[in-house]
C-alpha cells in the first residue's frame, strides 16, 4: 500500500504520518511538499518507509507524476479555497482514492459537483475529515441514527490559547467569517452575514473554558450534513477564538480591508493588504517566536447537538469535548484512522463524500486508543429522552453497547 500526502511538512499532516507509519501494512508513504528540505528532515526522521519529494501543486502535470501509483492521496494543503478543487480533480481523474481536511464551505460545494466524476472512475473521495468538519459530522450522524426523526444539528468549535498560531490557519480563518455564510434553516440552504454579534450565541463548556460567545462561520458542516441526514430542518455551525477579544480583532481586520488579495499601489510597487499583514506577522514572529501564543497550554472545545424524536417523545444528544489538547492531533488522526479503513478496504461507497457518510464506530472505535481521546479529549455525552436526563463518557454509553 502506498500513500502521498500532499502538504507533507504541513504542522496538521504530522499526527497522521506518525500513526500510518507505524502500520505494517503500508509499505511507502511519500511526503510531497513545495518545501523540499522540511518533508527531507521529517523523512530522515521517520525512516526509510516515507520518502520526501518536491512538488508544487499548481503544476498539474507534476501533480499527476508526484500521485502516480499511489494508492490513496491525503492532501494537507490549505487553504482549501485558494487552491479550489484543482488537486481534487487531478486525483480523480488519476483514479486515486483521496481524503483532505477542507474546512470551507464554498470548496466543499464545489467538491461535490464533482460526485458523478468521481464516480465514474470507481474513486472514494472523503473530504472534511478532521475536526470540524469531520468529528462534528461523525457525532451528528451517530445521533441522528438513535433518533426517530432529527429536527436540528448545532456544531460548535473553539480555537484558544496557543493553538492561533499558523498563517495557513489565519487565512482561513479570515475567510470564513468575511461576507455571507451558509446556514440550513426551514428546510433550505440560507446565507447570512458571518460573524456577526446579533447572530452568535453564548455556549458555557465547562470549568477549563467557562462561557464563550461563537458566531455563524463559512464551515462545511450545514452544507453537507443538511443534505446527509434525512428530515432534518435546521443546521448550523458557530465558531470562535478564545481570549475573546481576537474575534474583534480578526472581523475589524477583515471588515476594514485588511485582508483583501486586491492589489493597490504602495510606493509605486503593487501589493495586497493581505501580502503586507502576512509579511508583518512573520516578521514579528521571526523576532518573537512565541508572538501569537497567547497561553502556555493550548485550549479547545467543540460541541455537537442533535434534537429530535425518539419513541414518540422528544430527544437530544448533546456532546461536549473542552480542555488542553492540540488541534493538530484533533484535526489529523481522524485523517489517519480514515486512511487507514479505506486502504484496508472498509470504506467503499464511491464517489466524493462527507464524513457523515461513513459508519460513526468504524471511526471512532479506532481513535479511542489515540491521542485523539486522552487528556480532556474524551466527549462528554449528555442524553435527554422526555423528562429524563443522562450523562456518561462517549464510550461507556448505550450507544457502544453492543460493541
């Protein structure tokens, strides 16, 4: 079996080489990167399994050279709305099995369009599988399944402390909370301006993190899981920062043009405001390589809930993860133990997919020997049916008990 991982020396790449490295049944694992001495350190590293190769994805015929042969692509190399589905096309059209991370809504529609195609080829091609989206679908479509009929999906997500670091990141986010957003309400894709104070919501996760207010964001999890989960008439996603002032920071950034990519003219040289604030930021960062770490631990949180029906009565299932963990780990094991199934051959539905579409315990049985569920990572499940209330870890529930 032999894997490329596009955006090898990528910070969120790192945890899913580390696990599929370590399985006897992966013979070769190539890390293609545009930064040839980083992959070359991580393979020397690693050792004589994983190969680092030069690539610059914006070729596309070295692209196809660099995948050839390969038996699955994993493609960290975000932001995915900068580069489109330009790295998806080509892997479909070389028939390679492909998963990524994308966390924009806008490239995930696009990535769908690409179904038929996908199909065609006898390709699986799962997109948004890492955190949020990823896990938030997995556990919406665990949910949805115990439940008669589900009404509404919320998912929640929390970056904080010193996990705001990463200029790949930052632009995201910029995106996701510039212009208007997705959200499934009545039934029906709307789009509503991101980020804004009369649309958050204030979500109390606990002792580690307390009460935090998240906005609507531009994620892919109302886009897919409204279109994955039958009968469904609202969902949403809401995003934040934490210390909570940065969330002003990054709309007035935004707001004011400061992250646009037009070009305007600066001493007779044509620059972008984005070019110039990304240039600033690694300045300061070269001076100060802790500038954008605003704690000593990262912190972290995310919720999904899901309310409907059950035996006639009204329900929920409400999962709550907050504490000290990284996002590189929450964002790229579930990468890896997807991987992993799909190279042993026990996710075949074809064609371009959403993490939804996969069996909730194919995934998550795995990742509970991970890193991905020690320390604070453990979901709390707290389960509501009528007038009665229970609350357990995700793993001593019912809903593994016949596991």
């Amino acid at each position: 079996m032999n894997i490329v991982v596009l955006g090898g020396a990528a910070h969120m790449a790192q945890p899913a080489v580390k696990y599929l490295v370590e399985k006897e049944e992966i013979n070769n694992i190539v890390l293609a990167d545009l930064h040839f001495s980083k992959v070359e350190k991580i393979a020397n590293r690693l050792g004589s399994k994983v190969q680092p190769q030069a690539v610059d994805v914006n070729k596309r015929e070295q692209l196809a050279n660099t995948i050839k042969g390969a038996d699955l692509v994993l493609n960290f190399i975000g932001p995915y709305f900068k580069f489109g589905t330009k790295i998806l096309e080509t892997v479909i059209d070389a028939g390679i099995h492909y998963i990524d991370i994308c966390d924009d809504h806008d490239t995930t529609l696009e990535a769908l369009a690409l179904n038929e195609r996908a199909i065609e080829k006898g390709v699986t091609a799962l997109i948004g599988m890492g955190a949020s989206p990823g896990i938030t679908n997995v556990l919406a479509r665990l949910a949805s399944d115990e439940l008669d009929h589900v009404e509404e999906i919320n998912t929640y997500w929390l970056v904080g402390k010193s996990e705001l670091g990463g200029f790949g990141a930052m632009i995201h986010m910029f995106h996701i909370i510039d212009g208007k957003v997705p959200i499934f309400k009545d039934g029906e894709l709307q789009y509503i301006p991101a980020f804004r104070k009369e649309s958050s919501r204030t979500i109390d996760f606990g002792e580690l993190v307390g009460e935090v207010t998240l906005y609507p964001v531009g994620h892919p999890e109302p886009v897919t899981l409204s279109q994955s989960i039958r009968g469904v008439k609202t969902v949403t996603n809401y995003g934040g920062l934490l210390p909570d002032y940065l969330n002003s920071l990054y709309k007035t950034l935004v707001d004011f043009g400061l992250t646009s990519e037009e070009s305007i003219f600066f001493r007779n040289e044509k620059v972008s405001p984005l070019e110039f604030l990304l240039a600033y930021f690694q300045h300061k960062q070269e001076k100060n390589p802790s500038y954008f770490s605003v704690g000593k631990k990262p912190l972290g949180a995310s919720r999904i809930e899901v309310i409907g029906v059950k035996n006639g009565e009204r329900a929920s299932y409400t999962f709550t993860k907050a504490g000290h963990y990284t996002m590189a780990n929450s964002t790229s094991l579930p990468t890896a133990v997807a991987a992993y199934l799909m190279l042993k051959g026990e996710i075949t539905e074809k064609g371009v997919i959403p993490p939804e579409s996969i069996n909730p315990k194919k995934i998550l049985l795995p990742l509970k020997d991970t890193e991905f569920f020690s320390d604070a990572r453990t979901f709390q499940l707290k389960q509501k049916l009528g007038n009665q209330t229970f609350s357990a870890q995700l793993f001593d529930t019912e809903l593994f008990d016949e596991i």
